[in-house]
C-alpha cells in the first residue's frame, strides 16, 4: 500500500501542477471538470494516506508529512473554486502545489 501510495502522489502531484500551469496560461483558467477531478484526486489520496498510515503503522515523529498534505488539500477546496477570481485560484493551486511538494519530501526524506 506504501508504493501504491507513493506513485499516486507523485502522479497526483504532476497534475496538480498541470492543472496550476493550465490555470496560469489560460484566460479563463482551468476548465472545472480538470479542477474537481485533482480535487476529488487529493481528497482520494487523503484515504489511500489514512489506510497506509493505518497498516504501515509509521514511527511517532513521522507527523509532518500528513499535516502539509491536509493543509495543501484543505487550501485547494477553499482557494481553487469556480467562485474565486483567477488570481485566488491561481495562488490557491501554487500554494498547493508547494505544499505537496513538501510534504512528499518529508516523507522521503
């Protein structure tokens, strides 16, 4: 489960920033369908996270991995909706992207 959690991150990651490289170039952004799909992606990872979490039982100071990728999630919902003006989406999937890219680092660091 830890591989498979791996290697969807890191998919998971390269479309988050696609989505972010689409949003920035395109005048009216991001289609939606592509935004809530990486949405509903991260909130999917969240679980696979949890149940490896679960059965890989890491060590107590293995913490900060999970804390950045909730709140880069948590970031995504609030900041990245169809509501929110360009720049607010934009800083939204940056923000997210930073922090996913940090907290895959702490895991495999």
């Amino acid at each position: 489960m830890v591989v498979f959690h791996m290697i969807y991150g890191f998919l998971l990651i390269l479309l988050d920033i696609l989505v972010t490289i689409w949003e920035l170039s395109s005048r009216n952004g991001a289609p939606r369908g592509l935004r809530g799909a990486a949405i509903g992606l991260m909130d999917l990872q969240i679980i696979i996270g949890i149940i490896t979490w679960i059965t890989a039982r890491p060590a107590a100071s293995f913490v900060w991995h999970p804390i950045f990728m909730v709140v880069a999630i948590i970031i995504a919902h609030i900041f990245t909706g169809s509501r929110r003006k360009k720049t607010s989406r934009v800083t939204g999937w940056i923000v997210t992207d930073v922090l996913l890219i940090l907290g895959a680092s702490l895991f495999h660091g």
